[in-house]
C-alpha cells in the first residue's frame, strides 16, 4: 500500500522533474510508488465492487494513468506528471481516460494533496442535453441527491464550469436550478495526503465513493449509459 516513501518520491519528483532524474532513480519509483499505487487501487476495486458491481472485474492497469506526460500540444515540456490517479469504470466503457465521460470514481494523490472524487467531467454535448433534461423533469429529486446530508458531509456540492448561454428551455429552468447551467457535473473532496497512510485507507476512500453512488446513477440514467 501507499506509505511515507511513496509521498516523498512524489515530492522529489516535483522538483526534479527531468528524463535524468528519473531514469536514476527509476528503481525507487518501481518499489516506492508504482507497485504500492498498484496494491493500493486493488484494494479500493475490491472494495468498489461491493456496491458497484458492475464494475469488475477490472484491473489496476485499467484504471491507473500513465505517470509519462504527453508533451506534444503543451508549453510545459515536463516528461512526467507529479501525481498518481487512478480512474474506476466499468470493464466495458474502457480505459481509465474514458472517466471523464462516465460518471465513476476519480483517485488522485501527489506531494502535499489528496483527492478522492467522480461523476461526468466532460460530457458529450449529447450527454450534457440529457443531463440537463432529466434535471429539469424532476428538479426536486435532483436536489434532493446533492442536499443529502453524507454526500454534503464528503463533497459540500456539485463543481463545474457552467455556460454564460443556454438555449430554452434551459435559460428559464437556470433561474430556479442554477446547476442546470453547468457543462461539468463532478464531486471532489481535497484532504491531507497522509490520509492516503491510513491501514484502512482502501474501505475509507470507498465510503467517499459509496457517498456519491446515488449522484452517480442519476447522472448514468439521465446519459443512458
């Protein structure tokens, strides 16, 4: 699982974030961050099938991002990122990248924050009309999913950017479901990385997630996915 060394490896990537570096110290990143990462997000997919079973069985290798930078449209040329994350779909919708279409789970840990969180990061355009839709047939239920006093306790409310322009009818909904203007619908809870030290960290990261099912399947029902 996560320890002490894994953050202090993401802290000396941070400042030494170069192809040289790294290589020399490639053997640290296998034994201190890559393999215990891996354990660590094994353990929260056990502990996510038991409330999402449609879900597994799925691998770590399914759900962890690349730690290499892609660097072709980026003015940042840094060959590495500073963080892990990993993303939890379902077998069958894809890679872990296909998170941010799919309303799943989002973990992600780098030196000084922790980030446990989910729902649809960037929806399709189809998707987000959907989504809009369903929210403006029955407003009270979707209020009723992000007042909920554990999801409110975890994530405090619903975070996106959110159109200056809506089409009607959604320009007339907006002025009573100000949220129906967003084009993001996702939940996230930043903490102190050394949450990720806990012995139960896997079960308690999956209480954050299990806040958020009920969000979630209004999201997947309004997407028909």
């Amino acid at each position: 699982m996560i320890t002490a060394a894994s953050l202090n490896f993401l802290y000396d990537l941070s400042q030494n974030n170069n192809r040289d570096w790294f290589e020399k110290n490639k053997k640290r990143y296998e034994q201190d961050l890559k393999k215990p990462f891996e354990a660590t997000v094994a353990a929260l997919i056990e502990a996510i099938g038991a409330f999402e079973p449609t879900f597994g069985p799925i691998t770590p290798k399914e759900c962890i991002f690349r730690i290499y930078r892609d660097t072709r449209f980026s003015k940042d040329k840094s060959p590495y990122k500073t963080n892990v994350a990993a993303a939890f779909t379902p077998k069958n919708f894809g890679k872990s990248s296909d998170a941010m279409v799919y309303p799943g789970y989002y973990l992600h840990l780098e030196y000084g924050r922790l980030m446990l969180g989910g729902g649809a990061y960037m929806p399709e355009k189809d998707a987000l009309q959907r989504i809009r839709t369903a929210i403006g047939q029955d407003p009270e239920a979707f209020r009723a999913l992000i007042s909920d006093r554990v999801f409110v306790e975890k994530y405090e409310t619903i975070q996106g950017e959110a159109n200056k322009v809506l089409p009607e009818p959604f320009k007339t909904l907006a002025k009573t479901e100000p949220l129906i203007a967003n084009k993001q619908f996702y939940f996230m809870a930043e903490m102190d990385p050394e949450m990720a030290l806990r012995p139960d960290f896997p079960t308690w990261a999956a209480d954050y997630f299990r806040a958020a099912k009920s969000f979630n399947e209004f999201l997947r029902r309004a997407m028909g996915v």
